[in-house]
C-alpha cells in the first residue's frame, strides 16, 4: 500500500503498516512533527487517531485521514508517532513510526 503524505522540501517522511491501519508522518529533525496520517488497510471507515506527546485527535468514520500536528514535542532516545483504529466503540490497533 502505498501512503502519500504531503511534506515541505526540507521534511522527511517516514510510514509503517500494521495489520489494520498504515500509519505516516511528516516530521523535520528530530523533535517537530508536522501531521499524521492514518489509513485502514481494507478501506473500510472506522475512528482513526493520532497521537504523539501531548497531542490527541480523532475522526470518526473516515478511511484515511491527515492530523496536522505542527508541533514540536521533545523525546529521547526516539519518538514515538502513533496512529489508532477503532470499530464499534472496540480498539482494533494501535501502530507507531519511530523517529528519528
């Protein structure tokens, strides 16, 4: 599956795929995170979230979905930018990209 994410010149991107949901960041050096972006793998709508640090946000009954974040949220050694399912008010994944 291939995930496509929008991202200034000097952001680097960086995806992973569990077994429900891809999960995609943009992000610049080693603390600021641009946006999320969160997909079903089947295609079918549920809540998808996002979260990283402090920041929390979610959108129900959606496919794939861009949280723009523009934040930066200081971690060590790595951070952790994580995307969520769920479906008929059950958690169905939960899948992180680490960065840097």
């Amino acid at each position: 599956m291939l995930l496509v994410t929008a991202a200034p010149a000097s952001a680097e991107v960086k995806s992973t795929c569990g077994t429900y949901i891809c999960v995609a960041t943009a992000y610049q050096g080693r603390d600021y995170v641009q946006d999320i972006t969160v997909t079903t793998r089947d295609g079918l709508p549920g809540t998808l979230r996002a979260f990283v640090g402090d920041y929390r946000g979610s959108k129900a009954n959606v496919s794939r979905w861009r949280f723009v974040v523009n934040r930066e949220i200081r971690a060590y050694p790595r951070l952790a930018v994580c995307g969520g399912l769920d479906r008929g008010g059950r958690v169905i994944e939960n899948h992180c990209v680490m960065i840097p």
